[in-house]
C-alpha cells in the first residue's frame, strides 16, 4: 500500500517545480505560449502549498490564476 508524502515533502518538492519550471519559461517564450495557461492552472492548484514569494513569482511569470 502506498501512502502519501509528508506534507513539508510535498511543499519542498511543489516549490522546486515551480522554480524550475518559471526558469525554464524565462529561457524561451515559444513554450511559455505553449504551456503557460496549463502550467498557470496546474501552480494555481498548488497554491496551497506554494510561499507566498513562490506564489507571487508565479502570479508575475505567468498571470493571476
């Protein structure tokens, strides 16, 4: 049986995503117009786990949510 992630597991791991993911948006717009409403959606869904900083980066990078 499977159990879930400790929580401050799944905000480590909900934070490096986002960082990751915003830099490699920054590297090329093509995938920014690509991906960027997904990937708005998908972070906006995390918010929850996000820092207020990690949050307001998405918000800037990506649009509100």
């Amino acid at each position: 049986m499977l159990s879930a992630p400790p929580p401050a597991l799944l905000r480590d791991f909900a934070e490096l995503t986002v960082a990751n993911e915003l830099d490699v948006l920054r590297a090329d717009a093509g995938l920014r117009e690509r991906h960027g409403a997904e990937l708005r959606a998908l972070f906006g869904s995390w918010r929850h786990l996000l820092s207020e900083p990690a949050a307001r980066a998405v918000a800037r990078e990506l649009g509100p949510g």
